[in-house]
C-alpha cells in the first residue's frame, strides 16, 4: 500500500525527551533582494549579513542549520499591508516595501524533532530500524518546492543514509502512524534533528560564499 503523504519538507513534531512543545518560532530577517525562494518546510542557514538564506546546498549541505522556515512577513510596496506568505518566493515574485524588513518565522528550537518522508523504499520496518541514530542528507531536494503551495519537497535522501557525521539530518525514529507506515514503499515517515545546530554549543555564521547567497 503507498504512502499517503510525501514530499512536505521538514515538519516540527515534538520535542527531546517528550519536552514541551510549545510550537513557538522565532523571527529572523531576510534580505529583500534575496532571489532564492525558501520553502515552507525548508531548512534556513544564518549569513554573516545578519540575514537567512535557503539551505546551503541542494542536499541540506553542511553549513550549520538554524532551523526550519514556517513563514514570512513582509509589507507590499502597492497596498502597503502586511502580507503573510508560508514561504519566502524570491523577490522577482513579490513586491516589498523595503522601508520594512522581511520578516521569516523559524522553527529554531536545536532540541526541535521533525517528521519528513523518505524519498525511497526502506525495505520492510527491521530494515528501516537499523536507520534509527545513522544520519543522512535531503537528496537533492533540500532548496525545491512547490510554487502553487508553498510547500517544500525536502525528502530524506535514503541512499545518503550512513555514519558521516556532517551530513544534515539525524535520524531518532520511525513514525508508525497509519497511512505512512508502509516501509515497502517511499514515502514511509521518519522521525530526525537538524545536525550541527547553529543554536546548539559554539558554532559560526555561514559567509555569504559557503551558504548560497545568490540575489543578496
């Protein structure tokens, strides 16, 4: 049986060690002459500029995440009225008045745990088990989206599923929940945390040449 929901990015489910979750996002700025859409779902990396941009490579890459983006806030140069967007489309797609930052809504929590779909088969639930604490990268799905929606299509890459330490994504479980529990197929939901937290211990900003900075 397929898997009924794929292709969604990075969702924010729980907390480490069944901690509160209070679901709550922090505001960070990005630069309203960034041409590079970030999706709903997509994870965000910290520039020196003080702003964010979309993941640093195309499979999550290994510049320190800062979280998961959820949303933007900008005003429109026309009607002059705060918009709200679930993702940033670049600026060739939106009218900003640049009197007004560009305001992004990020999961940031370094102890935040996030649902994202596998992009393969995972054999069968035994096999799938043995991915449990390996980590992996997106493919090369980690900066795509949907235009119509918003919505990333960030995927666990499961080729990519090793031991590596650099890799973005840490795997901490399977989600068993009916309709993407099928392990036979793609798709199947797993549990994982952003490696290499920017929030978490001592880290450094990405310079605008190691994260993508195109448009900034």
């Amino acid at each position: 049986m397929a898997n009924s929901e794929t292709a969604f990015g990075l969702r924010p489910v729980g907390m480490v060690g069944s901690a509160s979750n209070s679901t709550g996002l922090s505001y960070y700025e990005i630069a309203s002459d960034n041409a590079n859409a970030i999706f709903h779902g997509g994870i965000c990396v910290p520039l020196a500029a003080g702003v964010i941009a979309r993941a640093g490579a195309a499979d999550g890459g290994t510049t320190q995440a800062l979280g998961v983006l959820m949303g933007v806030e900008y005003v429109d140069s026309t009607t002059k009225k705060t918009t709200w967007l679930n993702h940033w489309p670049g600026s060739g797609s939106v009218s900003v008045d640049t009197n007004h930052p560009v305001k992004a809504l990020v999961a940031d929590d370094p102890n935040q745990i996030f649902l994202v779909a596998a992009d393969a088969t995972l054999t069968d639930r035994a096999t799938a088990l043995l991915t449990v604490f390996a980590n992996a990268s997106l493919g090369s799905s980690a900066r795509t989206g949907s235009t119509s929606t918003g919505r990333s299509n960030s995927e666990l890459g499961v080729s990519t599923i090793a031991t590596t330490a650099t890799l973005p994504l840490r795997i901490v479980g399977l989600c068993d929940k009916e309709g993407n529990n099928d392990y036979t197929a793609a798709g199947a939901h797993l549990y994982v945390r952003l490696n290499a937290h920017f929030n978490a211990g001592t880290r450094g900003f990405a310079s605008q040449t190691t994260a993508d900075s195109t448009g900034l």
